[in-house]
C-alpha cells in the first residue's frame, strides 16, 4: 500500500516541519517515505506545499542519481554516497570525521567542518550551517547574501548571531579549500 | 543550468536542515529548487542524505499529481490543490482559515485547528502539530505512538510538553471529525 499525502497551506504555517514529521513517524514504524518540497515562482505567492510518500514496500521513485555536488559530513556517507559525484563534480568533506577519501574524478574540498564547529562555536551542531558556507564559498550555487538570508530565517530565534558566525566560519574555509 | 547536489551524514547532523535551507536560498535569488528526502531502511543506519536540485528554470520533475489525502490549512491552498485529491480520497480542512470548502467527491474532516491551537495553547504557531495529529486520528496513516514519537524528536528542546498537548488536541478534534 502507497499513501501520496499532501499538506498544504500559507508560508508561516509549519507545512514542510509537519511533512518531516510525518515521513519520520512512517520510518519510526518500519514503514518507507520520501518527503518533498518544490519550491518555484508559485511557492513565493501565498500557498505551499510539502509531499509525503508512504509505503510498506521499498518505493519506486526518482532519486538524484549523479550529483554535480557531494557534500560528506561523514566517512560512512563518503564511502556510500561518492559514487553518485559526477565525473569533474565537487566533492566537499568534512576532514574532522573523514580520513580515508576514496580516489575518484572530480574536485574535492576538504575543510575541517566540525572542528571548526565545536573549537570556534563551542558545539558540533552548528557543523551543517559551516558546511554550508563551505558550499556555497566553494561552488558559487548561490550567493552569499542569500544563503544568509535562508539560514537566518530557518535557526531558531535567539541563534541567528552564532548562526550567521557558523555562515562566515564556512565561507572563510571555502575560500581556503579552493 | 541545473545543479544536483546531495548532502549526505549521519543523522543528527542537521543535513535536511542544512537542504531545506539551501533550496530557501536559491528561492530567495529567484532560482527554482526541489529538496528531497528519501527515508527507508537505510536511513535508519548510519549514513543520510538530503537532496537539492537548484535551476534557473522550471524544474522538469515529477511531482504528486494524486493525493490519496490533502490537508489544507489556509483557503488559498484548498482552492489551489483540491484538484490533487483523488476521488474517494480524505480532505482535512482547518476551517478557522477556510469558509470554501469546494465541492469534490471525497470525505472531508473539518476541524478548527488554527483556532483550537490560539485559544488552547495561545499561539497558532502550534497548528501544524495540531493538524497532525487529525491527519493521523482521521485517517490511520501511521500510529499514534509512532507521530508523537517523531514530533517529539524534532521539536525545539523545551517545548516538548505543549507539542505533545498540541498533538493530542488533533488527534481529539479528529476523532470528533470523523
């Protein structure tokens, strides 16, 4: 059985959480689900909307099967995930918790993320926005302003400043891993 | 141009954080992006994956085009994807926010969600937890053990007790819906 479930509503309102949860709560139960956001022209007017797919079986569904980027903040997902990098892709690591980076075609950037996360910021938890930081220095994908702009409105009220210093912290081992 | 880029860790990483953000950011500077998470039995092992596509241009990828169910939380989004409900199919409305309840073949469960969560708990930020909790009580879709388990780990630190009251207020106002 296959459940295609979608939440829709006004930005503010907690929609794409709520599609996390739900998908979570599926997995909890040894159930499949894949949970999706589209985000185009339409989603900056009024209504949004997440997607979750929930199954009892494996799910036949479209992955990202070669990625022009691959960032491992892990050496177990280094190893699994490197063989969807595009030849000449990026691969962006996070050397604080990987050693052994498998030899393969394509730029890699190596920053000690978590390092950087837990020696400057005081805890490994602000690793993923560095990491993104390190990204976006590292790729240009977009630019800084907005990946400033995105990260401050999605932390939680009261972080944004030790947020936006994980941003920076990124942006500076980027710019050095190039 | 279109980017595919994968974020991969383990998980308490922040790794879908860190993709939710991404594609907010390449919204912001007018792209169109799609973020992904495909949850099955590997991601209850060590190693996660978020994942992003970020283009120029309008994303030619396959969305849901049927839903087996549809919350609405806002008026706007009911009208805009009522048409996604399959027949046969359950509608959740919060009728705080939508007096047009369009008229479709499908069961509709209408429950005040963004009211209930105003005036029980002060604050309408708790309405997606509400409205999961009558998505589940309404349709079975997952236990209700298994949706207060995976509210309760990704909700802030502090605020797992309104949360948790947040839920079971849904799953009361959608057994009364039904």
């Amino acid at each position: 059985m296959i459940w295609h479930i979608s939440l829709s509503g006004t930005g503010g309102q907690g929609i794409i959480l709520a599609g996390i949860i739900l998908a979570e709560a599926a997995i909890l139960e040894g159930k499949q689900a894949i949970q999706t956001q589209s985000y185009g022209p339409e989603a900056r007017g009024g209504a949004s909307k997440a997607e979750v797919i929930i199954s009892d079986a494996a799910i036949d569904y479209p992955k990202i099967v070669v990625a022009d980027i691959l960032l491992a903040m892990s050496q177990e997902a280094c190893t699994k995930y490197v063989g969807l990098l595009k030849k000449g892709g990026k691969l962006i690591v996070d050397n604080t918790n990987i050693q052994d980076i498998p030899a393969i075609d394509a730029e890699i950037l190596s920053a000690a993320i978590t390092k950087a996360a837990r020696e400057q910021l005081g805890n490994a938890m602000f690793a993923n926005i560095i990491a993104l930081g390190v990204l976006v220095a590292g790729t240009g994908i977009v630019a800084r302003e907005s990946i400033l702009k995105a990260v401050l409105r999605r932390v939680p009220k009261g972080t944004e400043d030790v947020n936006q210093r994980a941003l920076e912290i990124g942006f500076h081992l980027g710019d050095v891993a190039k």
